[in-house]
C-alpha cells in the first residue's frame, strides 16, 4: 500500500513540474516578465560556449563549476529546456532521498509521507527547479552523503562530498559534525553501523554539556578522538576530490575558473540589497578599505553561531545541518531567495521528531518568517521600482526579517527531540557503554 | 513496550542482513557517474571547430543582426565606437570629441559626396526618460530629413542612422538585454561599450556607451522632401551611486551624437562612407535637462546602521547559543510527561 502511495506522489510531482515548465516555455515567449530565471539563462550561454570548445567563463556573471555547463550540454543540442528538466528530476530524487532517510531511521508511514509532502509540494521548491536554478542538484547530492554516511559507506560519502563542496562551497561547514559523527564507536571496519530508530517519545539522552566541554577543552583527548580511522579517511578522500576537480579545472580553465568559481564567493561583498543585515553597512561603507577588527568583527556571530550549533547538536546530523544552514543563512553578508533551498531540503528530515504542533506554533513561525520576506520585499520594491530613498527602511526590514529566524531557529532548536542518527556498537566487556 | 522494542531489533536484524536496494542503486549511480565524468573531460579538452555565433564578452559585446543588407566595411570596425576603444581606454568627453574630429575616417568615398551638412538635416521629435525606479528607458525620437535642394547623380546606395549615446556614470544598460532586443528585430545592429558589470556601485565603473544603428533606407541621400523618423527605445539601470546628504543622486543625460553610413550596393569593393551629423543643441528644444535621481545612501546613516547591525547580529546569536546549550543537554525524563 504505501509504496504504491508514494509513487502516486512522484508522479503526481513529476506533472506538476513538467506542467510548470511548459508554462515557463509560454510565459517568456509571450509575457514582458519571464517565468525563467536569468540565472538560468547565464547557464546555457555559458553551456554553448562549452560546446564550441571555449571556456564557459567568458560568459560574464557564470560563477559556478565547470561541471553545471556541462550538465547543460544538451542545451543546446536538443532543446534550451534540457537544464530545467534536469533540476527538477533532482528536485523529485530530493524527495525519493528524503523516504529512503527517513525509513532507515524507522520513521512510520503517515509521518514520512507528511515529510515528502512538505519538500515536493512546497511552492518555493517546485518554481527553483522548474525555473531553471540549479539548487536541488546540490541538496539531492547532501541527502546522498546522508544516505551513504547511513549505510556506513564512509569513501563513497567522501566523494561526493568533495564533489559537493566543489559545486557549491556552503556544504563546508557540514564538515565539523560529519567528522563528529565518524565516532569509532559507531563505525566499524568490516561492520554496518547500527541506526537508531524514530521514537514517538522521548529524547535520547547525551552526555551533559559540562561533560563534552571538558573533553573538548583536554588536547590529549581532542588530538586521540580526531585522528581515528574513518575520521581520516573521509578527510582525506573529500579533500582529494575537492583537489582533484578545482586542479583539473584550473588546467583547463585557469585563473578565471579559480576566481569566478572559488575565489568571487569567499570575498564576495555585495552593496546592493539583499535580506542580508549587513548590506546597507557594506554600501555605507564601500568606499573606504574595512580593518582587519572590523572584519573579524561581523564575521564572530557566524563562527560563534556555528561552534555552537555543532558542539550541542551533531550526533543528530541531519537537525544539525539544519539549524546550521538556517543560521549560516541568516547571519552571511550577503542573502537572497535562492539560498531558502538549502535548509528546505532538510527541513523533512527533522519534523517527525519535532514537538511543535501546526497550530499555533507551526504556523505562528511561518507567518512570522514569510510575513518578515514580505514586509522586506514590499520596502524592497519601494526603492527598485518607485525611486524612493527607503534605505533605511529597508534595513530595519532586514533586522525584523533577521529576528523572525532567530525566532524559528530557536523554537525549532526548544520543540526538537534530540535523537542521534545512530547507536554506539556493542563493545568488547572492557569498554563497556551500552547505550539503553 | 519491551515487545515492541525487541520487535524493532528483530527487524532491524533483518534489514541489515539483505542487500539493500540503495546500496545496489549507489554502486550504479556511481558507475554511471564515473563514465559521464570521463566523458566530460574528453569533452572538455578536445575542442571542436563548431563556432556558435553568440559572442559574449564582458566590456565589448555585441551582436550582428541577420539578414542585414549593408556589406562589410573593410577599413574600419564595423562599430566606431569599437575603434574608439581601440584607441582610449575609457569614455571621457573630451577625448570622444577628440576621436570624432580627429580619428574618424570622413567623406573617405570616391562616389558618394564627401559633405552632406548641408543635405541631410537631423532634428530630435522627443526625448524623454520613462519609467521611475531603477530600471527606465530612454526614449527618443529623431526625424532627417534631406532638404529640397538638387543633388548629382547617385548609384544604388543603402544608408543606415548610427546613434551613440554616451550614457552618464552611474547608468548602464545590459548588453543581453539588448540583445533580446535586437532578436525582436528593432533594429540592424546594437552595441554596448565600457564597463557592463552590474554589480559594482557606480564610483569603481567606468561610463558606457550604447552604439545603436538604425536602417534609414534605400537610396535615402535621393529622396528629396522625405523625411524618416527613428524611434529608440533604450532599457537603462541605475547603478549604485555614491553617497549624498539628500539621499538621491542626479545624472544629466546629455544628447547623442548621429553619423549616417552610407554604402554602394553591388560594388566588388566594399566601400563606405561615414558622415557626422551637425550637433543638436539640447538647450533649445529643452531637452539638456533630461535628468534621473537615483536613491542614493546617506553619509549621515554610517554610524548608527553600523552599530545596530552588530548588536542585532550579537543579540541573536546570543539567543541562539543559549538556546542550543540549553537544550541539548535535557535530560530523557522531561519529555517522558508528554506520553
């Protein structure tokens, strides 16, 4: 019964999509506004100059991997849609990943359907991929390290996971509780780690927080638990695989690969408005060089955000990667529309262990955070399209916008039931830590 | 509650012990990557002899229109503007005036007459900028019209209106936009010129220039008491521009300069002929004045935006670290209640 109902989604969701991209076909050929996004169009540009042997970066604001034009080869060959096709076949393996996670943790039937429900019929979702943003390739290429990290394939995670990073660089910060999570207690040579399984009830407990800081703090200890087997390996085969793909395409492509690509992202700066807090700062700012102090000095929420998060959360990967990606979000300098995908996908994977009702809670924190874009975009469109100066209006909508994350953030961290992603092996009588 | 416990284990036994289907799945998912990733780079480095016609460039872009009747012009670029740059490295009036006077090859024809200031008469109908955010267009409306007075014999010749408009700093206009444009078949070729990148504010761009050429018509140096009127319609976007204590910035956009290229028809040689219009004095008509006030930052802001964004950002994630160490240390028994 329930494979056949989730089929009958899938399928449902490939229509849909397939649907929307014909209307895209017909809403740019015949309306003023397109439906396709410019991003999109930059990458089939950029796709044919692939295919007529040059490099894809001369086409100016193509800042992504080599990789992406070659995606879209076909582009130009069979058809201009080929790209969106393919982003929503992510789109919808996305969806199949989310089923396949959530039933090898042991999630029940109706709460597993509920999770897919809210990544393939989420509307912010199924316009990215259907207008032609390449997003759902990288959160499909996240859920398979999960599934791979699951399955205890720790090379094959490693992999991708290079590859990931080389597509798009914000999966670097999941690096810290991936490492974290490689425990030797849990992976073991020639052994399938042990998952644990969704429970209706109650937390798992972990060892107090006074217990893990004083653990963290002893070096001995820090430098014995980091350099264990697997820990090296994934280190070592992802960084090789990031290396492998960025030197190949420095060959081929040279500097303007590195610098597009690469370098543009970790030193972007962007003046022009965004959801970010700290455009109206870099705009006002702009014209003179920032000290050293005052760099470290807006990059310190972030960092501090981050540590945090990973040192209470990351044996439960996934609500880790979460509530890191919504915070990475929240607080970078620069933030648009686009960047939502990335914490959409992973959404799915923690509601079955939420307390947070729909009512009033759930839906209080989707009001507050879609009211928040809305308020913003309504300042947004004042100084775009009228001409007026409401700067400052605008910024203070950023704050706002910036206060209703926190305020998901932190209801999503209170009502969450803490459950690792998996259980610590049965050990020899030496070392006994059954874990109940 | 224990059999349901011992039940999960025995299942769990189970799946463990069977192949699982994602493990089947993961070992040809990567094996199809593997070949499409070898491919790729075959790809990559073998280049092919196939030449799309798109070219697409940072600061010089520009794009040909099919089915263009005017021929080649040998001597010079097709676009002056192109030989402009060829010359200087940004768009500075005094230098544009400069290249005009000095650099452009005039009345370099054997047949077709060498002066036409006395012929051909350009006047400006309109010219008005529509719109009222950061994204207007610039309209204008040009008629020439050649005066009545008797003029020798003319072989077959084509001409084309070519119109520069030297846009302000702090307003460009995107070449793919243009482009789509020009697809749409509004005119025979257009092209921009000077710094295109969108993103940087308006004191680290340099100015750009928009070359558009119009086709005015067969045999038009011959047509006595006609006139033909051109209508241009540019998209434009502001960039950001530089502080200012009032909170907009004010760009002046000052009129474009016309040439008129003629060329001969089935001539073996190409041959062309460029011509500089007189200059329309944009005061008369009241036109100097065409003026954009784009929002600009207050200097005055710095300070106080600068210190609320770092306490919000603090505050937050203050909150947000308080609320992770304090709760993922709970202990099981707190939500053993909500069974």
């Amino acid at each position: 019964m329930a494979p056949i109902q989730f089929r009958a989604l899938l399928i449902v969701s490939a229509v849909l999509r397939v649907v929307l991209i014909l209307y895209g076909e017909w809403q740019d050929a015949h309306m003023e506004v397109r439906y396709t996004d410019i991003d999109y169009i930059v990458f089939s540009d950029a796709a044919s100059l692939m295919a007529s042997g040059k490099s894809p970066f001369q086409r100016s604001t193509y800042r992504y991997s080599p990789l992406l034009a070659f995606l879209l080869l076909p582009n130009s060959i069979l058809h201009r849609s080929w790209g969106k096709f393919i982003f929503s076949a992510a789109d919808l393996l996305v969806g199949l990943f989310i089923r396949i996670i959530l039933k090898l943790r042991g999630v029940p039937e109706k709460l597993s359907m509920i999770s897919v429900i809210v990544w393939l019929f989420n509307p912010f979702t199924f316009t990215i991929g259907t207008r032609g943003n390449c997003e759902p390739i990288v959160c499909a290429l996240v859920l398979w390290v999960f599934i791979c990290l699951m399955n205890g394939r720790v090379l094959q995670a490693a992999f991708w996971y290079g590859l990931v990073v080389h597509f798009r660089i914000y999966p670097i910060i999941y690096a810290l509780p991936i490492l974290v999570i490689l425990d030797p207690h849990v992976f073991r040579p020639g052994q399938k780690p042990r998952l644990q399984y969704w429970n209706r009830w109650q937390d798992s407990p972990q060892s107090s927080s006074v217990t893990r800081l004083t653990q963290l703090l002893c070096p001995w200890f820090l430098l014995k638990s980091a350099l264990t087997r697997e820990r090296i390996l994934f280190s070592f085969i992802s960084a090789a695989v990031f290396f492998l793909f960025t030197g190949l395409f420095y060959h081929l492509y040279g500097w303007d690969f590195l610098y597009e690509a690469l370098l543009y992202h970790l030193t972007r700066t962007d003046p022009r408005h965004n959801f970010s807090i700290y455009f109206y700062h870099i705009y006002l700012q702009y014209h003179r060089k920032l000290s050293i102090l005052e760099k470290l000095v807006s990059f310190l929420p972030q960092l501090v955000v981050q540590v945090v998060l990973v040192f209470s959360f990351a044996k439960d990967l996934p609500f880790c990667c979460l509530v890191q990606t919504v915070a990475f979000v929240a607080f970078n300098k620069v933030m648009t529309a686009q960047y939502f995908v990335w914490f959409f996908c992973l959404l799915p994977l923690v509601l079955a262990w939420s307390n947070m009702k729909l009512k009033w809670k759930g839906l209080s924190c989707i009001a507050l955070w879609v009211g928040g874009q809305l308020h913003w975009l309504f300042w947004g469109y004042m100084l775009e399209f009228k001409g007026q100066n409401v700067f400052l209006q605008l910024w203070m909508a950023s704050i706002i916008f910036l206060a209703a994350n926190t305020y998901v953030l932190v209801s999503l961290i209170r009502d969450h039931r803490f459950s690792p992603v998996f259980a610590q092996l049965e050990t020899t009588s030496k070392d006994s830590k059954k874990l109940k | 509650m224990r059999s349901e416990s011992s039940m999960k284990v025995e299942t769990m036994k189970a799946r463990t012990s069977q192949p699982s289907a994602t493990v089947a799945f993961s070992n040809s998912f990567l094996l199809g990557f593997v070949l499409v990733f070898s491919s790729a780079i075959g790809f990559c480095t073998l280049s092919s002899a196939h030449y799309s016609t798109l070219q697409a460039g940072t600061s010089d872009s520009n794009y040909d229109g099919g089915g263009s009747n005017i021929s080649a012009f040998s001597r010079f670029n097709r676009y002056i503007m192109q030989s402009y740059y060829e010359k200087y490295e940004n768009l500075f009036d005094s230098d544009f005036q400069d290249f005009v006077a000095q650099e452009l090859p005039f009345g370099l024809c054997e047949v077709l007459p060498h002066d036409l200031s006395f012929v051909v008469r350009p006047s400006i109908l309109h010219r008005n900028l529509i719109g009222r955010g950061s994204h207007r267009h610039l309209t204008s409306s040009i008629r020439v019209n050649i005066k009545p007075e008797p003029i020798y014999e003319l072989p077959t010749h084509h001409c084309e209106l070519i119109i520069i408009e030297r846009l302000p700093s702090g307003v460009f206009a995107d070449p793919f936009e243009l482009q789509h444009l020009l697809q749409r078949g509004a005119y025979n070729a257009i092209a921009v010129f000077g710094d295109a990148n969108l993103e940087l504010p308006s004191f680290l761009s340099n100015r750009t220039a928009v070359e558009v050429h119009m086709d005015i018509g067969h045999n038009f140096l011959l047509r006595h008491d006609k006139e033909s009127n051109i209508n241009i319609e540019l998209p434009l976007h502001a960039r950001y521009p530089p502080l200012d204590e009032s909170g907009y910035w004010e760009v002046k956009f000052g009129m474009p300069d016309l040439f008129m290229r003629c060329s001969m028809e089935g001539t073996s040689q190409n041959q062309s002929c460029l011509y500089k219009m007189p200059e329309i004095n944009g005061s008369e008509l009241g036109y100097a004045n065409l003026v954009w006030k784009i929002p600009s930052g207050m200097k005055a802001h710095a300070g106080i935006v600068s210190t609320l964004t770092f306490v919000a950002a603090l505050i937050s994630a203050i909150a947000i670290a308080a609320t992770s160490i304090f709760h993922s240390g709970v202990a099981s028994g707190k939500h053993l209640k909500e069974s």
